[in-house]
C-alpha cells in the first residue's frame, strides 16, 4: 500500500479564513480524497499558527487573553472547513503542549549539532508577516504584500545557520531530489538562493506569546520556525510513528510563503537529519474585480458566504475551477453566480434531471446503465494526478458537454417515442455515462456525487444545483 501525506500551510489565526485559505484547504482535500479512492494509506492535516507578537496585538485589541483568542480563531477555521466538506485527518494547533514541546526538541537538537550561536539581530522586520526583510523585497520602502514600512529592530538573537545549507539545497532544487512546482516558482527559488542565504532568526526577545527556547527561556522561538515545525509534530515526532508518512509527498501553499518553505523548511530537515519534502506545489492569488483582496476596500469573499449562496458542493466547484495551479484568477460575485447557473445548474443538473425524467418514461431503472461499457470519460485522472485540479473539472465537463448535445442532436426526447428501441440505447448509454460523471466527481464534489448514485438507484430524481441569483 502506497502512502500518500499531503499538507496545507497552518494558518495565522490574527484574522478569518478567507477564500485563499479555502482554495488550498478544498485543494488538498480533493487529493486526499482522490488518494484514499485509490486505497492509498492517506494522512491530511491542517490546523493553526497561533503564537507570535501579531496574534498576541490581535487578542489584545479584541480584549481577549491570547489563549481564548487562539481557541475562537481555531474554531472559526475548523467551521469554515466542515462547511465546505474538508475531511482532514487531524487538525494542529501550535498552542498544544505536544507541538510545543516538540519543538524544543528540536531546537535543542539543533543548539546540540552547533545549528544554533546566539548573536545580535538589526534589520528591518514587518510585523504583519512576522518576516524579516531585505531592502530589495520591499516597494518605495514599503513590504509589499502589506503595505507598510517595515520597523527597524534590533535586538539579541539566536541565529540558525541557514547560509551553510546553502549549496546543498541548491543541489536537491537542480536535481529534482527537492521539486518545486510551476517551474518558473522554482526558477524563482533558485534565483533567490544565488543572491547568498543569510543565518535566520530563531528566537524573539520581547515576544512572550509562544514557544520558549529550551536553552534561554528569556526568548521565544520565531513564529515561522514553531510553524514549520508543525509538518512533523502532527504525526508525533520526535516518536518513531511519523516515519509511517513522513517526509511530506506534496505541500500545497500560495506564493507568498514560498521563499521561507523552500529555504528555511527544507534547511531545519538537513539540519535535523530528516528527509526533505518530495515536492511543493505553489498557486497563485485570487483577485476580485480586478483588485486584491481587502478588507478595507470590503472586497474580501468569506468561505461561508459562498457555501451560503451555492451550497457545499457549489462552493468547492467554484473555487476548484477558478485558479490554474501558479496562475492568479480574476472573480466577482457575478462571475461566480454565472458559472455556478451555468456549469451546475445548466448544464450537470439539468443533465441528469432530463436523462432520469426521459428514463422514467421509457421504463428504465437506473441499474441497466451498466448494459454498456464503453467509457466516455478519460483524461481526467492524469490530470488530478498532475495537481491540475480546473483542468481535471474542464475534461469532465466537457464530456458533459457532449452528452447534453447527445440530447439535441438525437432529439431524444422524440426518438424514445418513434424509435423505443433506439431511445433505449441512447438512454442507457447516457446513464452509463452519468454513472462515470458520479465516480469522476467523488473526489471533488462528493455530496453530489453520492446524489447522483442515489438517483441512479432509485429511478428518482431531484434538483442538484437550484439556479441562483
């Protein structure tokens, strides 16, 4: 039996979860799924970041301890995931004393190995993605994924010694033991790792929201390295039981967090004398009207609003479909609603609902689909092989495509009538096919899929996908 670990990034729990955190989330859990089908021994973890100055400014504005803070965000993610039919097999929190405790393990290990000198930290540090920055990453002085100038720090610090890992991540990213994908994220990588890796940060001074560093408990450890951490923590390490999945067979995430999972991540692993993830695969950004995403331009698209107009399956369709793996997408409420009405409403819903009423007429129970055995689907596995999960959707529907014109072009609707004998074939035909379309469908839109067996079986049939406004 093959294993199969996947992993999204733990997610920073100082705001909601919004339709990126989604996009990854529904993403992973379609391969998960997919894998499962394939009786694959499956793990999928997500979970929370939940320590760092940023958590800690956010529950202090929201008069709450960091803790009760750290307790409600978790929630709100793990509502948002049950809402949109995401099956992880565990959920991590970093406030949980098994992580924490975990990862002075590892730093200890890694003070032990000489990884680890304490030195003194001046740069310029943004808050808002708990990173340190060079002068190149900013834009008019400014991070550029928040907006802001970064603050000037400086302070006493334990350093890791990433520059000398340097060469051999190098090496692992141009002979593909390490594989990063789109290619060009890669290339992105590698060039960044040619302008010299400096030693990173493994502790804050004046943070006292998070892990405490085993060999100095006047410091806590940096919130990304507690967080990268987590990929290993969650299967129980440092116990024998995580090497039934690890390392990680693919780690979904945007680009945003790239550089620090492909330099600093895969270093601690060398460092510790752990394998390397085999590869990351790395999306790109949702847009809305054209504009990113802010809650100050009031443009942001809420999970739960979009399970709320589209329904579950709805919901994981529409954000499945829109984003080429390494690609941006463009959306608006209005392009979602037109592709919803007519992808599942128009054309799968309608498919079906007009394949089961002409089969009634007929009297033709769902079992005899399986007279024929000719597939029409093919394709689409190879392409959700590939993390090409829209194109994988594209191959299906436009095989829908094709059984919808079958309709038309035979006028089905007459022939089962003039020819029976002729209208049966077709029909048969047509739900072997829609027998296909449930399978294909299982691991993206499982409710849906388990409908469509269901109307199958019973000869009854019922609207999957209400047209909405």
């Amino acid at each position: 039996m093959n294993k199969f670990y996947i992993t999204t990034p733990i997610y920073y729990v100082n705001d909601r979860p919004h339709i990126g955190h989604a996009y990854t989330t529904v993403a992973a859990d379609v391969l998960a799924r997919w894998h499962r089908l394939k009786e694959d021994k499956v793990f999928f973890p997500t979970g929370t970041d939940e320590h760092g100055a940023k958590v800690a400014a956010a529950a202090q504005q929201a008069e709450k301890s960091p803790q009760e803070f750290c307790d409600q965000k978790a929630q709100d993610f793990q509502r948002a995931w049950k809402s949109l039919g995401v099956q992880y097999d565990n959920f991590i929190r970093t406030t949980g004393e098994p992580h924490c405790l975990a990862v002075q393990t590892a730093l200890q290990r890694l003070s032990d190995a000489g990884q680890i000198y304490q030195g003194e930290y001046e740069g310029l540090y943004c808050q808002s993605c708990e990173q340190y920055k060079n002068p190149d990453d900013l834009v008019d002085g400014k991070c550029s994924e928040h907006q802001i100038a970064p603050q000037i720090m400086k302070e006493k610090s334990y350093f890791f010694r990433l520059a000398s890992w340097q060469t051999e991540l190098e090496k692992r990213l141009q002979n593909n033991e390490f594989i990063i994908e789109p290619e060009e994220r890669k290339n992105e990588v590698l060039s960044f790792i040619s302008q010299g890796l400096k030693d990173v940060s493994v502790s804050r001074q004046n943070v006292k929201w998070g892990v405490a560093l085993p060999f100095d408990k006047e410091y806590t450890t940096y919130v990304w390295i507690d967080a990268f951490l987590n990929y290993l923590t969650v299967l129980g390490w440092p116990e024998e039981k995580y090497k039934d999945f690890f390392p990680p067979d693919v780690q979904l995430m945007s680009k945003d967090i790239l550089r620090v999972h492909a330099t600093i991540w895969p270093a601690l692993l060398l460092a510790l004398d752990l394998p390397l993830p085999k590869k990351i695969y790395v999306h790109g950004y949702f847009t809305v009207d054209g504009q990113k995403m802010s809650k100050s331009l009031g443009n942001v698209i809420w999970p739960e609003d979009l399970v709320a107009k589209f329904g579950q399956d709805g919901a994981r369709y529409l954000l499945l479909s829109a984003l080429s793996f390494g690609q941006d997408s463009d959306i608006s409420w209005d392009k979602l609603t037109e592709k919803y009405n007519a992808d599942l409403a128009n054309n799968l819903g309608n498919l079906v609902s007009r394949v089961m009423k002409l089969s009634e007429n007929a009297e033709i129970k769902g079992g005899q689909m399986e007279a024929t055995k000719e597939k029409k689907l093919a394709g689409w596995e190879k392409l959700l092989e590939d993390f090409r999960l829209k194109e994988s959707l594209e191959k299906i529907w436009t095989q829908i495509d094709w059984a919808n014109k079958r309709i038309e072009e035979t006028k089905l609707w007459e022939t089962v009538k003039s020819d029976p004998e002729r209208g049966r074939e077709i029909l048969i035909e047509l739900l072997s096919f829609i027998g296909e379309v449930s399978e294909a469908l299982r691991p993206f839109l499982p409710t849906t899929a388990e409908k469509i067996k269901k109307i199958l079986q019973s000869g009854q049939t019922e609207i999957l996908f209400p047209k909405v406004l």
